[in-house]
C-alpha cells in the first residue's frame, strides 16, 4: 500500500496562485492520504472551502477533517435566520477504504505575543488496511518554538503509545448493541512537525542513535521511515520567497511509524516536481 503526507498551506503554491486540482493530482492513487493546512473561509486564499473542494477532486476516497479552530469572520442575520461563518484551520485524511473512527487531537500551546500562533492538532484515523487495522495521524505541529513543539511531542507520543489504554475515540459500544473496534497497536504518524532531524523534539519521538549500535527499534519510540530506509538528501519544504536558494530548502515533513511496522516499510520519496504548496508530497511504500 502506498500513503502520502502533504502540506498543502491552503493551496497557494509557489507561484502564489491557488489550484486544488494540482494538489488533488500530486497524491492522487495512494491509498491513504494526510493533508495538512486545510481551511475554510480563509481571507489568504479568497474564502475557499477547501474540504468542499478536495472533496470533489477526490471523489473515490472517503474522508475526514478536524478544524483545531473556528473564528468568527462574518456571521450575521439573514432573512431572520442566524448564517455562521467561521475561518477554520485543520487537518484532513483521506483514505480508498471506509474510516472506521477518527478524533481531533488539540496540542498544547501557548499564548503568543509577536508572532501569530494557534491552536494545532494531529487528526488520528483508524482504518482497515492489507497489514491489518492501522492508526494514520496528519500531524501539523508548532512552527515558532522548539520548546512548544516539545510538548506537543510529548503529548502526542503518550497518544500514540497508549491507544489500548485509552480506547482511542471511542470504546465500550457494546452497550448500544454495536461491535467493538480493534484497539492496533500499529500506526503512521505523518505531517508537517517543523523540526529538524536529531533535535531534542525529533528525540523525543523517535530516540537517538547509538555510537555503535545505530537507532534502537523499540516499542517505546517511533520510527522514522526514511532513517529505517536509509534514504539521504531529503527535502521537503522550500522557501517560497526565494524557491531557488538551495540553502533555505529544509527537511521538516515526516513519517514516522510504529516499532511494529518498521519491517513492513519497501520505499519512501519526495515529489520534487509539485508546485502547489511551499511544501513537497512525501509518500512511503508499505508491504
């Protein structure tokens, strides 16, 4: 199976024009797909809405969308009767078979002051797969502060670790007569974490290496795929004030799975020929 994360910062690309069809065709025919910065009634991108949108370009996938906020932006009186209308930013996924559950996660934050922040989230899914019941995460973490992002980490890993525990979104639906869904210890946590490889939040997640013996595969720790892989030189975001200065093209998208599918990861690749984001798609292939 194949599955792509995408950043798609609502859907202005690097020629500063808006395009959903172009993002839509860039994963189009992985099997699971994680979008991050997802909006509607966004002022940056003429008011959009972009779930509505993906929808229609996507027609054969099912999905699901967690906004992390709703602001008022103009709702009003109309006719006597009450229209909302909020900006919302947020997370999607969408997957070719049935989503069987999902849950929003909000990070924790912090009140920011000079530079605009707001509330992030990781969009967990639980969907039936050829290896078996797996959790996908779109994950979009802080930009600003590593300290921030260390925390959304921590959170985010106890999430990860303790699903059976916690029951995920929901558990005990025997009692209205329902079947109780598998709890898998398997997942994909996948997404745009604004973080370089090997500082403290990457360590957090997914541990440091060993002078002699390399990367721990433990159950305590995610994988990262593309270490797992060996697969050098990755690039996943570009500065689009100036796409042609190499030096500010970073590593900062992800996939990072379970201990328990590291022997299942075949390929991982970066598509270097989009242009609808600032971000690149990452696709990882699972067998």
């Amino acid at each position: 199976m194949k599955v792509a994360t995408y950043n798609i910062q609502y859907g202005i690309g690097l020629d500063g024009q808006y395009d959903v069809g172009r993002i839509a065709d860039a994963v189009r025919g992985a099997d699971v797909i994680a979008l991050q910065e997802v909006t509607r009634n966004n002022p940056r991108n003429g008011g959009r809405d972009m779930v509505a949108e993906l929808g229609e370009a996507l027609p054969d996938y099912f999905a699901v969308y967690g906004s992390n906020f709703e602001a008022n932006i103009g709702s009003r009186i109309e006719n006597g009767r009450a229209v909302t209308t909020t900006f919302q930013l947020g997370n999607m996924m969408l997957s070719k078979t049935p989503i069987h559950l999902s849950r929003n996660l909000l990070l924790p934050r912090s009140r920011s002051f000079e530079v605009m922040n707001f509330q992030r989230g990781a969009l967990e899914a639980l969907i039936e797969t050829p290896l078996g019941f797996i959790r996908f995460y779109s994950i979009h973490l802080d930009h600003r502060s590593p300290v921030e992002r260390a925390s959304q980490i921590q959170f985010l890993r106890q999430r990860l670790l303790n699903y059976a525990l916690e029951g995920g979104a929901l558990s005990g639906v025997a009692e209205i007569g329902l079947p109780e869904l598998p709890h898998p210890e398997a997942f994909v946590a996948m997404g745009d974490f604004n973080m370089l490889a090997g500082s403290p939040e990457y360590v957090e997640l997914a541990g440091r290496p060993d002078h002699e013996f390399g990367m721990p595969l433990t159950a305590d720790f995610a994988v990262d795929a593309a270490l797992r892989l060996n697969v050098a030189d990755l690039l996943t975001w570009v500065d689009p004030r100036r796409p042609e200065d190499a030096s500010r093209h970073k590593r900062i998208d992800y996939v990072f799975t379970s201990a328990s599918l590291a022997r299942s990861l075949k390929r991982l690749w970066v598509d270097r020929q989009a242009v609808g984001s600032d971000h690149l798609p990452v696709w990882i292939e699972l067998g």
